[in-house]
C-alpha cells in the first residue's frame, strides 16, 4: 500500500514538472481565432544554469514556416536587450537567415522593441500567418516588425534543422517522441 502511495505521489509530480515548463501565451493571444494550441514546451540549461522555458502554440498543433504561430520564452535569468539582439543577430548570421541589410533592420526594429529582461519575465512572438511579428512583454503588446521575412527568421532561431540546439526544438516540435532529457 505505501509503494502503491509512492509511485501515485510521485507520478503525479513527474506530470506537475512537465507542465511547469510551458511558458502561457499572453492574455490578449488567448482571445485569437482558430485559436493557438500548444504544440511543444523545453527547457533550456547552460552549464546546469536554467535559463528559459519555452512554448510553441499554432492553430493545428502542426508547425510550419509561415502558418501563425506563437513563441513563448519565460526568462530565469536576465538579460540586457542589446545582448539579446547580439546573439539574434549572430545566429541569423550563422544560419544565412535574411539578407545582411535586412538583418541590420530587424535588429533596428527590436532595438525599439525588446526591454531588458529580469527573472520571471515573459518574451512571447505572434507570427500571423504571411504576415507581421507582433511582440508581448508578459500581457502587454511591445509592438510589431510588419516584414513577412522576418517572422520565419526569427522562428528558425529555434526550429529551423539547423538551430543550435536541436534537442530544444525535437522537444518543441516533437514532445511524444523525445528522451525526457530537458535543454540542449
């Protein structure tokens, strides 16, 4: 009887850590139809540090490049806008994602954009589909970048095959059919 108590105990626990991770969509998103269904959520840890979770949501539960979308990144560490913008900046590089003046754009955009981020915070992206990228800070809209380029760019950073942390997007993309492994 106390193994059976045990095992409900800490299966309920395993269940209530898994969905800890999921970052909400802002309140104003919650209101969009077809409405958002989340897709996918990880974790992100660096060196054991965590640093984020982060949730996918579409309209189908199915994710692709230029269907709506929503990105949902709750912070456990912060981080100056400007570093945020460095380390987008680097990865579309990287990744070859935009021309180098459209990349120089963007980065203009959200510089007008992002804040910096404490703990606790909530970064969220709404790709609507072909069309602008609006940003939330937590439930308020920050504001949008209107370019139909830059959403898909923006989303590759994490789920584009060659993102860098592959085992973050499997988990995103594909949260049946993952390890339990969180991050990376």
């Amino acid at each position: 009887m106390i193994l059976r108590r045990k095992f409900i105990v800490i299966s309920f626990l395993v269940l209530m850590s898994g969905l800890l991770v999921a970052s909400e969509l802002p309140e104003p998103l919650k209101a969009v139809r077809p409405q958002l269904l989340s897709v996918g959520s990880a974790t992100l840890r660096w060196f054991g540090i965590h640093v984020y979770d982060m949730s996918l949501y579409t309209e189908d539960q199915k994710y692709t490049t230029n269907s709506a979308a929503v990105l949902s990144i709750s912070y456990h560490i912060s981080i100056k806008h400007n570093r945020l913008q460095e380390k987008t900046l680097e990865e579309w590089q990287r990744m070859n994602k935009g021309t180098p003046e459209q990349q120089e754009d963007w980065i203009k955009q959200l510089d007008a954009l992002w804040p910096d981020i404490k703990s606790g915070d909530r970064l969220s992206a709404y790709r609507q589909s072909g069309g602008p990228t609006q940003f939330y800070f937590d439930d308020r809209l920050l504001g949008e970048v209107a370019d139909p380029a830059f959403g898909p760019a923006f989303f590759a950073i994490w789920l584009d095959s060659e993102c860098r942390y592959p085992k973050l997007r499997d988990k995103i993309l594909k949260p049946n059919k993952t390890s339990e492994k969180k991050g990376q």
